[in-house]
C-alpha cells in the first residue's frame, strides 16, 4: 500500500509545553502566597489586590486552567497528531487555539486581584470573559474534530474518547454554569438563584473536577503510561467499561457537594449514591493504570518518568476512594467546611495532576528537542522532593480538618460550646505554616524541572516538523466477521460524539430536573424581602472581596451548629440571592445569621473588626479591609443592578430603580450616624457603610416571624 | 427564557418517571456493555491496544515496537 508522507507539528506542543510550566509555577507560587497569608495575615495580605479572598480564586482559576489546562493540551496535540497519524487540521486554529488560552489566563489574572469576579467557584471569571472561552473551546474543538475527520487510523484510541468527551462535557458545563445576566461590562449577576444556584454551580463545579481535572488526564494517561513504560495498556475491554461508566455516572454527582444543606433531601441522596457508586470507574481506570507496569516494576525503580506516573495514578486511586467516602453524610457532616477537603483536593491537584504532568513533560520535551533529558538526577530529586512536599502539605491538612471539626462540635459538660470560633483558629497555625511547608517544597521541585528542562532544550534542537509516513485510510471499511457496535463507534468520531453528549446529558438533565423543579421544593417564606439598595451594593462588595472563599452562610442542622449560628439555613431564605454566598470552606465563621439573634454586633464592632481585625478578634487571620473606609460607594451602578434584579424576578416595585439611591442614602446616613455616636467620623458614602448594612441583614428575615427562635453563641 | 422551561418541566406530570428511565436505559447499556466486551476478538484488542506504541509503522502491524524508540535511556 502507498505510504503518504507528512509531519506532525511540534511546535504547538512545545508552546502548550512552555505555557503548562510557565503557569504551573504562578499558579504554586500564588497558592504558596495564599497558604502564607493564613500564617502571616498581617504582612502578605496586601491590599486589596492580594488580600486573600482575591487570591485563592487566582491560585485555583491558575493551577486548573492555566497550569492543568495547557498541560491538557500538550498531551492533546502530541498524542492525537500520532494516534490519528495525521497532522492537526489547521496550523492557525492551533495557533489561534493556543494565544487565545493564554489571553484569558492573562485576562483572569488581571481582573481577579482587581475583585472582577462571580464569586461562582473556578467559574469566578466575568461574562466577558466566559464568552472568550466559549469561542475558543470551540475553535479547539473544531480543530479536534477536523483533524479526527482526516485521519490515516480508522479506529478511535481510548484516549482519544475521554478527549472528545472532555470536549463535549466541558462545553455543556460552562454554558449552562456561565448563565448570567450583564449588569455592567465586567459585572453580572447570576440567572440562578440560591438554592437552584447552588445545584448548578456544584454540578459544574464538581463536574469540573470530573472533566477538566480527570477524564483529560485519563486520556493522557492511557497514552503517555505506555509509551513511557513501553508496552499496552493492561486491559482495552477494561477501559470501555470504565469510560462509559465514569462519564456516565460522574455528571450527577454534584450534590454531595451541599449535603446538609438547604437543598432538598431527595436530590442530596441522589448525588450521594451516584458518589459512592463512582468509586467502580475510578478505580477502573487506577487499576487499568498500574497494572498496565505489571512485570516492568523494575523498570520503575529505574525510571525517573515511570515513578511521576506512579505516583500520580496511586494518588488518583486515593482521590477517588476518599471522595466517594467524604460523600457519606456520615463523614461529610465532619469533613465539609474544614481543611479536610483542602487536602482531599490537594492529593488529587498534587499528586495526580500535577505528578502526570510533569512525568509527561520529561518524557515529551526530549522527544520534540531529539536529544535526552539534560540530567536523571536532577529529575529524580524533583520526584522526591515533590513527594515529600505532598506529605507534608496534606497529612498536616487532614490533621487541621479533623481537629477543626471535633473542636466545633465539642461541648462542655453543661452543654455549652467548649470552644469559641476563634480558638479553633488560632489551634490550626502551626498546621497552616507545615503545609506552607510542603507546598514550597512542592514549588522547589517544579522550578528544579524548569532549570532541569531548560538546559534540555539548550542543549537540542526543535523538530517542530517532524516527518511521519503512513498508508491512506482505505476509502472502503471492510467489516471483520463478528465485529461489534463499539469498534463501530470507535471508528465514527461524531456518532461517539453524539453518544457521549446524550451519556451526560442523561445524568445533567436528571440533575438539573431538581433544579427546575427545585422552585415547588422551597418552601416560600413571607418574611424574606430583597435586599435594600445599600445592602445589595454591599454584598456587591461582599462578593468582590470574596468573602465566601473564608466564610460560609450556611448553618447546617446540627446540635453544634445552631448553637454556634442560630437557627439552621432553610431554602426560602435564599430566593434572591444571585449568586449564593454558601461557600465552601469555614476558614472563619458562618455568616448566614451575622445580624440576628445574639450573634448581632454594633456597626461600631463591624467597624473597627473590618478596619482591623486583629485589634478586635486577638489572633485572627483575616485581612485588614482598611480601604472599604476609604472608597467611595459607586451609586451610579445602583439603577442597573436593580433593573437587572427585576429581570431576574426579585419583586422590587414597579420604578424602584429611580428611588432606590434615595433610599440608599437614607439608610447609609443612618448607619453613619450610629457610628458618629461612638466618635468614629466616617462619611456615609464609603463602601465600608454598604458592607456594614449587608453583614446587619444576614440571617435577619425569618427572625421577623419568630418570637425567639434563635439560641446564639 | 430559562423561566419559559422552567415552567414547562414543573407542570409535566409524572416526571419522576424519567430518572427511573434513565437508570433503566444504562442497566441495561452496561449489561450490553459487558456482553460484548466479553465477546470481543482478543486478536483485535490486541491490535488496538497497541495502537498508541505502533505510530510508527502501520495500523495492523500486530509487532510493535520495542525499547528502542519508545523509552528513554537511563542515565
């Protein structure tokens, strides 16, 4: 047969290559900054550009999307050019493909320090932006397709499923995630609301998880493992069945992220067992993993490359059986909130993302630089060290999460709380400063890669053509006897495009059916109002500062809970929040009842607690918000975001939107008064009057029902 | 919009059938999914299992390649 003659192109691969380590070290380096701020909160949070709750979104939006996303594409266009023997479709949609990634990352690390942000988790980046990733996803996708389309290998690899999965799930995900409605050019609100926000935004982000951080890197590891390790993957029918079964049953999962929460119980249980069941695929694909070294263990002990890989899918394998675990009301009554999934995720981020990753890099940059890696050695200090920085960074984690919870849950033999917020604070420091620890070490070994890599490309030269020969694909399929569906849909990329999409969309649609019907499960409450016009500027700034990335508002349940925060949150307290502030993570305390009951402060204390929060709360770790006294309040955005409100169905009176800053005033005035009463001067047109009316209102509404209700601490 | 569909899913009567559908369609896509798996012919798995370590010679070339050009070489 005539053999056809053409070049795949490896200068796309070194630019994704390139990108993958150049963000890779900001994103540590942010998230090292982050974890210090918690040790050192009076030095690092520099405001307001870098206090923390406008960091941690760059650490997380930089480490997945920048760091993992290029990394992704790396493996994508080195790995399908040579699975499909063909080069990719278009050079310029490459291209286009690739500054345009760069771009959006140089965007979300401009606009987030700037407090540009939805405050939806790893969807923080504003609607302009979520349009740019719209078009260029596609434009990857087409390339994708295009190049699948011209292809001189009939049948579709496995890896190249999870990629068009990937593909197809992501796009699906941010769509539906990203429905927002522009108030301003960089600020929307969200189209959801509360407790139907919080179902999309956890589907999305857990799904994220699923498709960003897992399927990708499950492509790239049925490539890059055998290529490394030379020989197949252990079982192709195993792999079938776990592809099928993890996109399948991944997309519903999501709830488990808001179990005791005020979403209804039903859908909580519906992601619960979805969760659990998830641990079957995941450790399919572990298995599948590992065993393809089956025999070659001595090549691991040799092989630098081989090690990364090992680590990364042994720690896969870990991930995936503590997240099916963490899902267990039982253990995520303990673990959620706490720095237990901080390390649960850093295991997955570390160990499996980031291990691969540069396994692949050592194994790749050689490759396209024809010459071998510039030192072992070198490489092999990178492992270890970044192992170690592994340890150290989630045993101290998980240590925190489980003092953490014990702490808030234990009470005196009277039955009161034995431990005041603070205290579980100020007890977690040494274990913030060990995992700072862990991360630099982590750092340390990345830049060691990038000297290690540099001298590697010093020393050879880029094929960024490189020649391939290979036989057309005949134009006939001759068809062998007893061939089943599956090699037909590996042979057809669209209909297995089709199939996957109709596979998620299955467990989507199920999952967003609660969120449609979620309005006829929330008990409306009369007493819920929207918020005043100052308020809704507050939490604006709540919401920019990023509040929720530290503070919950979410009271769960609990004997422990309702003690601390009051009476527990109820899904009609939320009808017009857009977006939901419940948060992930209680590095301070929940805030859902900050202005009720005995948990009510002064203006005064919000104040001084703002202005400086050490001077009030000895041995807190929050940052100084110093310069909310400074700022003035932007009033002339109060018109549109009540407008926009309306569209969204928050029933404000008819024309309220020419009343609204008339009102504002008038209640900031007021608020400035009662401040002017303990001699604090402040103007009533600075934005720290507008948060102060907010942090009052929380938790407010249904007291209005209530005689008592509420037992604070 | 959203609101238009919102409306539309909540007045659909009975539709707490549809996950039971769902979970039935993939019973029984799995189950399907096994038995052929199990079926497949072994000298075709092996084929496409070394699809990734046969880039360099042709599809069916069932003798991949060794350690030649697919590992690097230890320091």
């Amino acid at each position: 047969m005539q053999l056809e003659k053409f070049q795949y192109d490896n200068r796309i691969v070194r630019n994704f290559a390139y990108a993958t380590i150049l963000w890779g070290v900001v994103g540590m380096l942010v998230g090292l900054w982050a974890a210090l701020e918690l040790v050192f909160p009076k030095v690092l949070n520099v405001q307001p550009w870098f206090n923390f709750g406008r960091i941690r979104p760059l650490h997380t939006n930089a480490v997945i999307f920048a760091f993992v996303g290029n990394g992704i594409f790396m493996g994508y266009y080195y790995s399908l050019q040579r699975l499909l023997k063909t080069r990719m479709a278009s050079d310029i949609l490459s291209r286009i493909h690739f500054w345009g990634w760069q771009l959006i990352i140089v965007a979300a690390a401009i606009t987030l320090p700037l407090g540009i942000t939805t405050s939806k988790e790893y969807a923080e980046l504003e609607w302009p932006i979520d349009i740019a990733i719209a078009v260029i996803w596609v434009i990857f996708g087409w390339n994708m397709f295009a190049t699948i389309l011209k292809r001189r290998e009939r049948h579709l690899y496995v890896a190249i499923w999870f990629y068009i999965a990937t593909f197809v799930t992501v796009a699906v995900l941010h769509i539906v995630n990203s429905f927002e409605l522009p108030v301003t050019f960089l600020k929307s609100y969200s189209w959801y609301a509360g407790v139907q926000d919080a179902l999309v935004q956890w589907w999305y982000g857990h799904n994220a998880v699923a498709f960003f951080l897992t399927t990708p890197y499950l492509g790239l590891m049925y490539y890059f493992l055998p290529k490394a390790a030379n020989r197949p993957v252990f079982s192709y029918k195993l792999s079938i069945i776990h592809f099928w079964a993890l996109i399948f049953i991944y997309i519903w999962a999501g709830p488990h992220h808001l179990l005791y929460s005020a979403l209804p119980n039903w859908a909580q249980s519906l992601g619960i067992v979805f969760s659990f069941t998830l641990i079957f695929p995941s450790w399919g694909g572990m298995i599948n993993g590992l065993l393809t070294l089956r025999g070659a263990w001595d090549k691991v002990r040799e092989d630098v490359i081989l090690k990364f890989m090992v680590v990364a899918v042994t720690a896969y394998g870990m991930a995936t059986f503590e997240g099916p675990m963490l899902s267990l009301k039982t253990i995520n009554a303990i673990s959620h909130f706490t720095d237990w999934t901080i390390a649960h995720v850093h295991v997955g981020g570390l160990g499996w993302n980031g291990m691969l990753t540069f396994g692949i890099l050592y194994w790749l940059i050689p490759k396209i630089f024809k010459t071998e890696l510039y030192s072992r050695k070198l490489a092999n200090a990178h492992f270890w060290i970044a192992t170690l920085g592994i340890l150290f960074y989630a045993i101290p984690m998980y240590w925190a999460g489980f003092t953490q919870a014990s702490m808030w849950k234990q009470f005196t033999e009277s039955g009161q709380l034995k431990y005041p917020f603070l205290e579980t604070v100020t007890y977690l420091k040494p274990f913030y400063a060990t995992r700072s620890f862990g991360g630099a070490l982590y750092l340390v070994g990345a830049l060691l890669m990038v000297y290690n890599i540099y001298k590697t490309v010093r020393q050879g030269k880029l094929v960024a053509n490189e020649d391939a020969e290979a036989p057309a694909l005949e134009k006939t399929y001759q068809q062998h006897n007893g061939e089943h569906w599956h090699r037909w849909l590996e042979r057809k990329p669209v209909p297995f495009l089709v199939a996957t999409l109709i596979v998620i969309l299955i467990g989507g649609v199920i999952e967003m059916v609660p969120t449609f019907l979620v309005k006829s499960n929330v008990p409306t409450i009369a007493s819920v109002k929207p918020y005043t016009p100052l308020e809704l500027q507050g939490r604006d700034i709540y919401v920019r500062e990023g509040c929720y990335t530290c503070h919950s508002q979410m009271i769960r349940p609990f004997r422990s809970e309702t003690e601390r925060y009051g009476e527990y949150s109820k899904a009609g307290e939320f009808v017009y929040d857009h977006p939901f502030q419940w948060g992930s993570k209680r590095t301070g305390p929940d805030l859902a009842r900050e202005g009720a009951g005995n948990n009510r402060k002064t203006n005064t204390w919000h104040f001084n607690h703002l202005d400086d929060p050490q001077a009030i709360s000895t041995g807190s770790i929050m940052p100084s918000y110093s310069f909310l006294i400074d700022n003035v309040l932007d009033t002339s955005t109060t018109r549109a975001k009540i407008r926009a409100m309306q569209t969204l169905g928050v029933p404000y009176e008819k024309g309220y939107e020419d009343k609204a800053n008339r009102d504002l005033a008038i209640q900031a005035s007021q608020i400035a008064a009662t401040l002017h009463n303990d001699s604090i001067m402040v103007p009533s047109n600075r934005e720290i009057i507008a948060v102060i009316a907010y942090l009052q209102r929380l938790g407010t509404d249904i007291g209005k029902n209530k005689i008592a209700g509420t037992s604070n601490k | 919009m959203l609101k238009f569909i919102k409306q539309h899913a909540e007045s659909i009567s009975g539709i707490g059938i549809y996950p039971v559908i769902s979970l039935l369609i993939f019973f029984f896509f799995f189950v399907g999914l096994l038995f052929y798996v199990k079926k497949m012919d072994k000298k075709k798995v092996k084929e496409l299992k070394n699809l990734p370590l046969d880039e360099d010679a042709g599809a069916d070339d069932d003798n991949h390649k060794t350690d030649k050009d697919n590992h690097l070489k230890h320091a």
